[in-house]
C-alpha cells in the first residue's frame, strides 16, 4: 500500500491538527521532546498573566495550584490502566527513582540486592548507584544482568526489580506482566520505568500487579521541555512506603509547619517540594489530548509506521537493523546502525529530518503516531537513501560533534 493510501485509511490522521509542528520538518523525536500542543501556549499565558500577575498567592487556592500534582496523576492514570488515588506528577524521573528504589529497600529489608539490567537507561543505573553509596558498604548491592538473564538471577536475595519497559538503545520491549509475575514469586517489588511507553503502548499496571513505577512527562506525552515526572505506587503499598525525600509538601499537614514530619496519606506523601505551576500546566494541558483515546489505536499505528520505515530502509547500503524485527516487541522508535551514524543523522536533520543520535553508531526514529504521518516516513526514508547513496554525509560540517546529541 502506498504512503497516501495509508494517510487515507489512518483513524488517527486528524491528531495531526492539535499540534503545532514547524512546516517542512519531518519530526521523529517525540520519544525525546514531544511536539507543542496546540492549546498549551494560551493555558501558560493565562497562567502567567492572570494566575501569577494579578491572582499571585491567592492562585494556590482560586486556582487550585496546590492540587496540581495530584490532578495531572488522576488524568495520567487511564493512560497506565491505573485506578484512581495512585499516580502523582512530580520532580523528575530520576528523583523518582530514588524515592521509589529507597523506599523499596527499607521495606524489604534484610533483603539488599536490586537488580536491573546492564542497559537500562543510565539515569536508573546512577540512582541506584548513588543509593548504594549513599546506604555504605554492604546493605544495598545493585546488581545488573544481561536482558536475557533476569528472569534466571531473580531469586529470594532481591528486593527490588527495576527495569525500562521500552530500551532506549534498540527499543526493545519488556513483557512487564510476565516479568513481574517471576519477580513476585520469589518475593521481590517491581520498578517499571515509564518513560518511552506512556502514551503509545497501552498499559495495565492494575490488572498486571505492578508494584511502582516512573516515567516521563515530555515524550510521548508532549508536556514540553524538562516537564514533570510521575510516579505510580499500587495502592495497598502506598502507607507502607516510607521515600526519604520527607519535603513538607509530603506532610500530612504542611501548613500546620510541624516541626516533625509526618507523612501524608495516599500518594501525597510522594511528593517533596512545591510544585513546578508553569511545567505542570503545561503537561496538565497536553494530556488532555488523551482523554477518551484508546491507546490501543496508537500502538496499531506505532507498529505500522515503524514496520514501514523498516521496510523502506534496511536495504540501504551500510545499515543494518538495531531495533527487533518484530514490531510486537519493539516499542515506537527504529534503530539504525551505521559506521558514519552521527554525520548522517546531522545531515538529515539539516534537510529537515529530525532524529537522534545515540553512541556509539545508532540513528535514532522516534514515531508518534499522533502527528506523524507514512507520508513523512516515506519521505524521511527517501532522504536516508539519498543522503548515504550520495556521500552527502561526509560533508566536514556533519562530523562536528554538539554537547546534546
Ligand atoms: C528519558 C528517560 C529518563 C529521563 O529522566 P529525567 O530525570 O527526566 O532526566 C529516565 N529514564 C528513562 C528510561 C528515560 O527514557
């Protein structure tokens, strides 16, 4: 089927439309910085103009400011298969992590091992690291095994499992039901990351009994540059979990300035410090383009667009395939491989294709099924080909190496 015929046929054609995207880019990185929603700039204007110019303090009440973290959670939790009252949007994936990881070993204490994979995103292998320091010698030991070794190296040492359900690197997918299942038979907790599956693949962190999980809010779910994280904790956990970030925005009560903490019931005590208005409003007005949508119908065209990219690109000469071949376990990126891969992802970028570069040969195609198009695949693919078949990238300007990639 052609490109067109595609477009023509695409439920979710008319996505396209809520975003502002430049003309003539073709842009694959909404798995890095999703695309601006259309409605986001007059809600922050608003926000800046009225709300903070002329409301000021009296915003936290008339406005609601202070409920943010938990009324972006709520609208977020649909999107994970999540039930009311356990998801909260707050700091960064990262900082997540660390409450989540930290509160995960103390109660499961004696066990100390947590474990991950060799290739997890580094920013989840850091956390744990720096954990690990930070708890001294001998009672955390953050162990990480191969993909294809966890399920054998779970046993009844670990506390903690933590894993990115999409692999940043190849985009290959974990089975997170499966997985957590053998992490509960030898008694361990799971960490899912997030961050490269909420709004494009469909999740069921309820009915897959997960424990906790992160994510983040400016990829697939267009929150804008740097936006607020999120964090899940099943519920029956939730007044177990102690997080040793104890900032006053997770007290039970943090206008009775108690000079001891205590934590707040329900996901509140996830929180640390005050909120981030602009940021959170900002995703808090780009997850509004989920409501009522079946991310089912996302996944279908995420598997349909990647799978036409492969198709169009891997008898190129000099690339080879990084990403699984089967579309059911890749998530909705493609990774190529190619010895020149970071000149030839800046030649692109130049003609208007954008994508990403990670070390050290991989070209990186994020595919967001809300605005992009086969058309735009098509094209990019075209200009992949024409840029290796001519030598284009070997041009000295594309061999400069920036500071973000
Ligand atoms: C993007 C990403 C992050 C980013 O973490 P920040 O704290 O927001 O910088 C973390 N984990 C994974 C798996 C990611 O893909």
């Amino acid at each position: 089927m052609k490109a067109v015929e595609r477009d023509a046929d695409d439920p979710l054609a008319l996505y396209r439309e809520q975003f502002d995207l430049p003309e003539k880019v073709i842009y694959l990185d909404g798995n890095s910085l999703g695309a601006l929603p259309k409605t986001v700039a007059a809600v922050l204007s608003r926000t800046i103009e009225q709300e903070w110019g002329v409301d000021l303090i009296r915003s936290w009440n008339q406005h609601d400011w202070i409920n943010l973290p938990t009324q972006v959670g709520e609208k977020l939790a649909p999107v994970l298969g999540a039930a009311t009252g356990q998801v909260i949007c707050t700091d960064s994936t990262s900082v997540n992590l660390f409450k989540l990881m930290a509160a995960a070993i103390q109660f499961q204490k004696p066990r100390k091992v947590v474990m991950s994979q060799r290739d997890n995103f580094p920013t989840d292998l850091y956390m744990a690291q720096g954990l690990q320091d930070l708890a001294g010698t001998g009672r955390i030991e953050h162990k990480t095994v191969a993909a294809d070794q966890i399920v054998d190296a779970l046993d009844e040492q670990v506390a903690l499992l933590h894993l990115t359900q999409v692999n940043f690197r190849d985009g290959q997918v974990h089975d997170i039901k499966a997985l957590t299942r053998r992490a509960h038979d030898v008694g361990a907790l799971v960490l899912w990351d997030l961050s490269h599956s909420a709004g494009v693949l469909p999740l069921q962190l309820d009915d897959w009994e997960v424990d906790l999980a992160v994510g983040c809010g400016y990829k697939y779910l267009n929150g804008g540059p740097g936006a607020p994280a999120y964090l899940f904790v099943r519920r029956d956990l939730q007044a177990q979990l102690h997080q040793p970030l104890a900032g006053w925005m997770g007290h039970q009560t943090p206008f009775s300035f108690d000079p001891n903490y205590v934590p707040a019931g329900g996901m509140q005590r996830f929180l640390a410090g005050t909120p981030s208005v602009l940021a959170m409003k900002a995703l808090d007005t780009a997850l509004d383009i989920y409501q009522g949508l079946d991310v089912q119908l996302i996944r279908d065209k995420s598997k349909r667009l990647t799978q036409f990219f492969v198709d169009l690109t891997t008898d190129i000469p000099g690339i080879m395939l990084a990403s699984p071949s089967d579309p059911d376990v890749r998530g909705s990126q493609v990774s190529l491989q190619h010895p020149a891969a970071y000149s030839v992802m800046q030649a692109l970028i130049e003609r208007g294709v954008i994508g990403d570069f990670r070390e050290p040969d991989l070209m990186r195609f994020g595919f967001a099924p809300l605005y992009n198009s086969f058309s735009e695949v098509q094209e990019a693919a075209e200009q992949l080909r024409e840029i290796i078949q001519t030598g284009f990238y070997q041009e000295p300007r594309f061999q400069v190496r920036q500071q973000v990639t």
